[in-house]
C-alpha cells in the first residue's frame, strides 16, 4: 500500500495512530508489533513500570526512533514528517536546554527556531510561572524550575501534539500540581497531552490510560474504569490486579 495515501486517510479525529509496530534496541525487542490508537484532545498517560517501552513509544511518536517495521500516524502523517515540525513538542527526561543561557535567552532562541513571536515567549513564561526568573541561568535554577524552562520551550508555537516524558519527575508535590494545572490548560486551549509517568497516582489526573508492561498495551482505559472494573482502590493496586488477571 502507498505510505502516504495510508497516512492521509487517517481521520482527523486521530492524534497518532501505531499498527503494527516492531521496534529493537540494542538487540532487544522492545514492540513485537504493537497497536494503539490515541484520539485528539486530552491528556493520555502512558503508565508502566520502568522499561515497559514508554519512552520508545514516544519516541516512535515524534519520529526520533528507528523502527523495523509497521506504521505510526501523527496528526495524519507519518511521524517524523517534515510538516509535523512546529505541530509535535516533545519534551524529553533530558534537560534539552542551554544551562549557561537564561530563561529568556533559551526562550528567545528557541521561538527564532520555530519562528514564534515575542508575543507566544511571554504567554509561555507566564504559563510554566517562570516570569520572576525569566533573567536567570538556568544553571542557576532549582530542579523543578529547570524542567520547567524546558516545558515553556515544548510549549512555544502552540503545537497541537505535546508528548512529555515523565515531566514530574523528581518534582514535590506542590510542583507536580502545578505542573497539572499546565498540563489541563493547555489541554483547555485545544492541545492534545501525551504524558508518560511511572507514578501511579498522576494515573488519576489523565482523561485515558495506556497501561503498558514489557512492550505491550495491557489496558486501555480511564481512570474512573480501571478502578471500577479491578476493585481497586488506588491506581497501583489496579495496576497489579490488571497484571494478575493477565497471568492468570
Ligand atoms: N539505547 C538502548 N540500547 C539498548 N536497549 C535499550 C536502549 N534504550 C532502551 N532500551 C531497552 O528498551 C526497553 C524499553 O525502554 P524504554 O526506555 O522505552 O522504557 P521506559 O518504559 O521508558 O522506561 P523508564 O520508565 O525507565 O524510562 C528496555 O528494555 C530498555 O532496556
């Protein structure tokens, strides 16, 4: 089948669709072919213990990863396409920010790439609430602030996909809200949120879940179901039930 007809037709209601995807790292399979559908709008986690593949995953999303086989559709085009450029942020567990520039300098910088105006550096300043630092080094800022500058980098162009890997990482409590109240604002504003995690309670903040383990999508689900449909009464023990009806 033509590639490219294959990925027009995806409907416009679909913000990545994956079928059939085989990825290996390293000599490790980490998708013997796996399929998932993600619709526009909302917030998905993608939830599962450490080396499950959620940041292959995204990475297969935002076009950075080699894949064997299988496709992967983004905004009705195939991931990495030259068009999704300004339309898909990814925001990586690496600080991917100049630590020996300012908050505004990384700003400025960043929106010249892009082509974004002064106008979207202050909107995003206010939004990640870095304005009182906007004239700091970030090596001079605290954790959370520093990963919050690379947030306000994702975020600048208003692209219409962001994907966030474990962007409250190392957070306290009081940050990571905050760092939710972005999430749904933006979310609010039209974007659609990928957000990976490994914290099971961020599990109840998203619209839907993709509860994933050793390389496949074991549920597909939202929050309200998963507890209602394991019992459970947190996230975690829903996880551990869900993985305990799969063996068994
Ligand atoms: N560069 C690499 N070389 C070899 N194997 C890799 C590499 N990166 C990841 N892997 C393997 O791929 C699998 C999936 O890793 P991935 O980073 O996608 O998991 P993850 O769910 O994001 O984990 P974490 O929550 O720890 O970030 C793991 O088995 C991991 O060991």
């Amino acid at each position: 089948m033509n590639q490219g007809a294959h990925h027009a037709q995806d409907p416009p209601t679909l913000a990545v669709t994956v079928r059939d995807l085989r990825v290996r790292r390293g000599g490790t399979t980490v998708f013997d072919g796996i399929d998932l559908e993600i619709a526009r709008g909302g917030i998905t986690g993608l939830m599962g213990p450490s080396g499950c593949g959620k940041t292959t995953l995204m990475r297969a999303i935002v076009g950075t990863q080699r894949i064997r086989s299988g496709t992967v559709t983004v905004l009705g085009r195939e991931a990495g396409s030259a068009t999704l450029r300004r339309r898909v942020a990814y925001d990586t567990q690496a600080a991917s920010v100049y630590t020996d520039l300012t908050v505004e300098q990384n700003l400025r910088y960043f929106a010249r790439l892009i082509g974004a105006s002064r106008h979207d550096i202050e909107r995003v300043l206010d939004q990640v609430n870095l304005r009182d630092q906007a004239g700091r080094r970030v090596d001079t800022l605290s954790g959370g602030q520093a990963s919050r500058v690379s947030l306000a980098v994702a975020i600048l162009g208003r692209p219409e996909l962001i994907v966030l890997d474990e962007p409250t990482v190392g957070l306290d409590p009081l940050l990571r809200e905050e760092l939710w109240e972005v999430f749904h604002t933006l979310v609010a504003e039209g974007a659609t949120l990928i957000v990976s995690s490994h914290v099971m309670d961020e599990a109840l903040r998203c619209d839907r879940l993709l509860l994933m383990r050793d390389g496949r999508v074991i549920a597909d689900t939202t929050p309200a179901r998963l507890l209602s449909e394991t019992g459970a009464a947190d996230p975690d023990r829903a996880f551990l039930t869900l993985i305990e009806r799969k063996a068994g």
